[in-house]
C-alpha cells in the first residue's frame, strides 16, 4: 500500500478538546491522508499551532489559551505522554520513580482547553501556513516550533550508518525523552564493573550541568553496591562547567576512586564495535559506554529551512531567529521556544538549554503573541535559569546554578552567572519544589 493512501481509522487520531471542535466527524474526509487537511478551523479565531510538547511547548500552549481566550490551540506532539528530563538522573538510580516522570498529556489539554494531536510532524508549507503531518495538513496564522533536540551521530561517523546505528542500539545517550532511558536504566543496574565512558556533548548542549549529575549518580550506585567500576569522563571543554568547584568537591570528595574527568577530551574517532575512542585528549578503551554525540535543534527546525547560517555559510545547527523576539528571521509568523533556540548573544551565546528556559521562553512567546493579536507593541522579555544537580544519593545532597539576563546599554543581552558550590540536603527540598510547581504550571497537577 502506498504511504499517501493510507487509510487511518478514528482511533489512530488521539484528539483532545474534541468539544471545541463541533462536527469534527462529520468535516472530516472519508479517507484521510497526509495531504487532507485536518482539524478544521473555530470560525475566525486566530490559529496558534505548537510542534512539540515538552518542557516549552506545553507552557506555551497553557499561557496562550489563558492570554488569548478567543484562540484556538492545537499541539502535535509524537510521543503518548509527557517524560520529563529534568529529575530523571535521579530517576536513574531510584531517587524519584517512574510516576513522577512520566505524565498523562490529555490532562492539561483538556484543564487548558486546547487540542492535543498525537502525531509526527514531517513538514510545512510555509508559503500557504500549513504544517505538515502523519495524518495531514494542519492550518496556522501563528507557529511555535518546540521540538527539542536532535543527536548528531554525522558528526562522528558521517553516513557509516552500521556505526550510527550501533551507537545508539549498544551506547545510547539518552538525552532525548524515548526508550533509551529504559535502555540507561538497565545498562545502570547490570552494570557489573569495569571502565564506563561518558562523552559529554560539545557546548552548546542539552543542560550543560547535568551529565555530571548523571555522573555522580552512577558513581554514587557504584560505590553503595561495591561494584569494581570507573567512570572516565571525556570532557571537550577546558574544565568542569557550570558549577565546576562543586562538580570537583563532589568528584574528589565522594568519588575519588571512580570518577575520572578528563578535560579537553574532544571526540576524533568511535569505534563502536571494537569499544575504542579517540579524543583530543588521548586514546581510551571501554567496557561500557554512555556516547553523547554533539547535539543540534530538532529535525523540524531543519524541514522548516529555518536553520540559521555562520558567516561562511555553514548551517550553526540552530534556529535562526530573532534573539529578543524569539521569531525567526525572515518569517515573523514563526516563533522558537526551548532547547531548539539560536544564540542570543556574543557575551555569552545560547541561553542554557534547560527545562526551566523552555518553560519560561514558552510564557513570553505566548505574551508576544497575545499582543500581537490584540493589536498592542510587543515587548521584549527576558528569562532567566536556575538548575539543581543531585551529586549524592545518601544522604542526599544538591549544588545548583543560576543565570540571570540584563540588557546593556548597547542592545546586547548579558549574562551573570551564579554557582552554589557547597553541597547542602537543603537544595535538595527547593529543587523537589522547583520540579513540583513546574510540572503544576503545565501539566495541571
Ligand atoms: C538527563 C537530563 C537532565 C536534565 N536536567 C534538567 C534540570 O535539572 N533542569 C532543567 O531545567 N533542565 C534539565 N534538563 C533539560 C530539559 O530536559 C530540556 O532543556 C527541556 O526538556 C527542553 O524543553 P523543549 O520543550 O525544548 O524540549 P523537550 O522537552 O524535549 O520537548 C520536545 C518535544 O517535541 C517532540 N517532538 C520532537 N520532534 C517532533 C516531531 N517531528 N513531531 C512531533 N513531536 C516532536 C518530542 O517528542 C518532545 O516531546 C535535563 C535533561 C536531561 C536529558
């Protein structure tokens, strides 16, 4: 059967907030394919559609819905919940269980009052404002692209797809909300002892503090259950950062016999098959492996051509937009939300790419939208971050860091930077807060 024909019966499309969409049985087509168009319009509401929901995609689509009531909403996301990166290191080793991970989607969907549609988004067709889906065309006036990340396997391995493939089946990252947690988790358990290596992604990446949370933590489990075993960590950057004493304390204090941080280790080569790595730094040999490849935006941002150029014409690997307004460059009906973001600024490039970002950009972006369909002058907002890391499970302890944003006098946005270096059990209690109250502000529990 051919793809375009494929016929999808009702209950392949998960759609929430089916009240708001009066008849959609009846507006639908017979047979539906990629190439009909779904989810019919509400009269002449203004249509904002969100291309994942994660961290940024779901507070954008809450906020839009309360700054906005005449709005119609919808969100396309691919996966059939909600799995939160932020807290799952320590899911990793038994400190939070899977429930406090993993969420149903149709609730805040349905508290909010937007539409949520399990599907993949393949494309757009910008020029006619139409996203492109696996169970067809969805129409736009406004459009956020929130879809996280992506792993650069090429980088490594250009198209040797056998050693693609094997990477990720064998040594998975596990930086992207999939099975390859599941896969992490048991790698952890059966862990029997021996070298694991962990390649940390080149900056900018995915929360830059939290491979060596993941680190500490496996540490930790190593050590209680008096496992023979040695994390090396291979380190493209100059030194441990952000939160580098506290990172060091805990390595030298905790972990002196397991943690290795090798700096200035960038990847050359991966030999997958033979478990052999080559860096700036030196060769080194694994029994077990945690490979990180540099990361880059989502496909989305790829199929939307909106992926910004550097000077000599080389795709950054980011969005190109506007760094105060979030829109991207050239189109103003496109907006960015998360990790997928461009650089901001020369002072200190990307905001972090953190949980706490993407929900906060995902609120101003919802504002600057509400302003503008109001008719009023869009202001430019600014975020700021804060991160926990566990470094210890028991007893357990936290060390964090804190970004904060100004604007100079000159337009650039500028960066200050705050580590909590002293490992305390009472940033463990304000970080259980933090993941609470965000979960509340877009899960709606
Ligand atoms: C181990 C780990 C620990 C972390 N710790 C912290 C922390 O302590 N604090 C913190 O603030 N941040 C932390 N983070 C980072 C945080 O998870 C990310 O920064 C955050 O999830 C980014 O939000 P996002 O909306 O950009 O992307 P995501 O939350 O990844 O959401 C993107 C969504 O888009 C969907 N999607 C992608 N492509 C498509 C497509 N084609 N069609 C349909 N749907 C699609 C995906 O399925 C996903 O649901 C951590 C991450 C990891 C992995």
């Amino acid at each position: 059967m051919k793809r375009r024909n494929f016929l999808i019966t009702p209950p392949a499309v998960a759609l929430a907030g089916t009240a708001a969409l009066p008849g959609l049985a009846q507006a639908a087509p017979a047979v539906i394919t990629p190439q009909s168009r779904i989810l019919p319009r509400e009269g002449s509401k203004p249509r904002i559609v969100i291309c994942g929901g994660g961290w940024g995609g779901l507070t954008a689509a809450r906020y839009l819905r309360e700054l906005i009531p005449n709005s119609d909403v919808v969100l396309l996301e691919r996966n059939a919940s909600f799995w939160s990166g932020p807290m799952s290191n320590k899911w990793l080793v038994d400190v939070v269980n899977t429930d406090f991970l993993n969420h149903d989607m149709l609730r805040p969907a349905n508290t909010y009052g937007y539409k949520l549609l399990q599907t993949e988004v393949t494309g757009f067709e910008r020029d006619r404002k139409l996203v492109r889906t696996a169970h067809g065309l969805v129409e736009y006036d406004y459009l956020i692209l929130s879809g996280g990340i992506r792993n650069d396997y090429e980088a490594w391995f250009g198209n040797d797809q056998r050693a693609i493939d094997h990477t990720r089946m064998h040594f998975p990252s596990a930086y992207i909300p999939n099975a390859e947690m599941f896969a992490l988790k048991r790698k952890v358990k059966e862990f029997k002892g021996g070298t694991l290596v962990m390649t940390l992604p080149p900056p900018p990446h995915r929360c830059p503090p939290s491979p060596y949370e993941r680190a500490c933590l496996i540490a930790w489990h190593i050590k209680k259950n008096k496992i023979p075993g040695k994390i090396l960590i291979l380190d493209p950057k100059p030194r441990v950062a952000p939160i580098s004493m506290g990172y060091q304390l805990a390595f030298q204090e905790l972990y002196p016999d397991i943690i290795t941080h090798v700096p200035n280790a960038r990847v050359q080569e991966v030999d997958p098959f033979n478990k052999r790595i080559k860096t700036a730094a030196g060769e080194f040999k694994f029994d077990d492996a945690i490979l990180m490849p540099p990361h880059q935006a989502a496909d989305m941002v790829w199929h939307a051509g909106l992926i910004g150029k550097d000077a000599s014409g080389k795709p950054t690997g980011w969005a190109d937009m506007h760094p105060r307004l979030f829109q991207a460059n050239g189109d103003d009906s496109v907006y960015f939300v998360g990790d997928l973001m461009g650089p901001i600024s020369d002072q200190f490039g990307h905001y972090p790419k953190s949980g706490h970002v993407a929900n906060y950009v995902g609120r101003i972006v919802a504002r600057n939208i509400a302003e503008r369909v109001a008719g009023k002058p869009v202001i430019a907002r600014l975020p700021d971050n804060l991160c926990y890391m566990m470094v210890n499970a028991e007893p357990q302890e936290e060390i964090s860091v804190k970004f904060e944003y100004e604007v100079d006098p000159t337009g650039k946005v500028i960066q200050t930077q705050i580590d909590m270096d002293v490992r305390n059990e009472d940033m463990v209690k304000e970080d259980f807060a933090w993941a609470r109250q965000k979960f509340q502000d877009f899960l709606a529990i």
